[in-house]
C-alpha cells in the first residue's frame, strides 16, 4: 500500500529543507543533477545502486529534520529515521520531482515519530503494569527519578528474556495483538498463550524486585 501525501508543505518544512537536489546545486560545483523521478522508479523497482544515490542525497536531509521536529532529541531522532527509511523501502513509488518527494519523505517521518512516540507510551504502561509494587517498596513517593530507572532497568531485564518469551511480550504489550490473534499466529491454543504470558509476568515482577533489591544504596 502506497501513502499518498495530500497536505501542503509546513513553515517546518521549508525551513529544514536542504537547498534542492537540482540545477542549482550544480552551480555550486556539486555533482550532476539527481532525476529524482529516474531515481524513485529505479527504487520502485528494486535497483540497489538508486537506493545507495537516495541514500546519498536524502539521509543526512531527513535526519536534520526529524532533529529539528524531535527538538534536538538524537535518540528519538535516530529511532525514527530508521523506522522512515524502512517504510521508504516499503512504500516507494515514482515521484515527478524533488518537491514532491521531499513531503512524501517528510509524512513518513513524521507518521515514523508518531508511532515511536505511541510505542514509549505503551512500554509506560507496561512498566506501570509491573512496577508497581517495586515504586512503593523501594521509593518515596515523591521520587522523580524512580519510573525512568524502573524503565531503564524494565528494558534491561526483557532483553534478556529468552528469544521467545520476549517475542510475546512484544506481541501482547507493545504490539498490542489480542490472545486470540497471537495464538492463530504461534498455531496453539489460547489458553497455552495465556498461561505462558503468566508466568512471562510473575518471573518479570520477580526479577524486577530482586535486581531493587541487590542494588546498592545510594
């Protein structure tokens, strides 16, 4: 499925805009103009060196961009663009010009951070899930500090999930798939996905409160 961009370009746009890929950059003593509309079809169809010349000519563009709209966060920056270019490689098609195709990569981006923006959110709601009982046993009720190392510490403990419990926790928490649909997927039973999602659940807590409680003072 193809993402048609229908909306003008922002104030934001234009002021991030890297001087056009054209004639004009030409004048400048830089390479020959890029055909934008030969290289998005060369993409289209799958030709690696018009996907290295994009890359030339479009990745420190877009990643000064999405710097700009993060407001200067180089971590959601980073996330994002990766996220972009592989919805490039998803959903390119042949654009008649440079104009037209630097919104199209502005949309992607833009959807890119939103969804990067929706995921943290949900992985807060997982760490809520979770920490709960450590927030009130190991921290004061007025610490700040204590969701953002429960995350950092959250993030730690799933990575060494092994691969297929961490594969579920994906699924269900930040995928969002019902019971039923990861079931259809994995071609076992619900009740299966559930009882593995428990004790998925009860080793995290367990894990949790005992890494809080081998730290060491501050």
């Amino acid at each position: 499925m193809t993402i048609a961009v229908t909306a003008p370009c922002t104030d934001l746009d234009d002021r991030v805009h890297h001087p056009k890929v054209g004639a004009d950059s030409a004048e400048a003593g830089s390479p020959a103009p890029l055909d934008v509309a030969s290289l998005t079809q060369g993409m289209a169809n799958g030709d690696e060196d018009a996907y290295r010349r994009f890359y030339d000519a479009y990745f420190d563009r877009l990643s000064r961009y999405l710097l700009v709209v993060t407001a200067g966060d180089e971590d959601k920056t980073r996330d994002a663009l990766q996220a972009a270019l592989v919805r490039v490689v998803r959903h390119i098609k042949g654009f008649p010009d440079d104009d037209t195709f630097w919104r199209w990569l502005t949309v992607l981006a833009r959807s890119a951070l939103s969804d990067q923006s929706r995921q943290r959110r949900r992985y807060a709601a997982f760490l809520e899930r979770f920490t709960e009982h450590a927030r009130v046993e190991h921290f004061a009720a007025d610490d700040h500090q204590a969701d953002a190392k429960l995350l950092r510490l959250l993030e730690r403990v799933v990575a060494g999930l092994p691969e297929e419990e961490r594969g579920l926790v994906q699924r269900k928490y930040f995928a969002r798939r019902s019971i039923r649909e990861i079931a259809e997927a994995l071609q076992t039973s619900e009740k299966a996905i559930e009882s593995r999602l428990v004790r998925i659940r009860h080793k995290l807590r367990d894990t949790l409160l005992s890494e809080l409680k081998n730290e060491p003072s501050e």
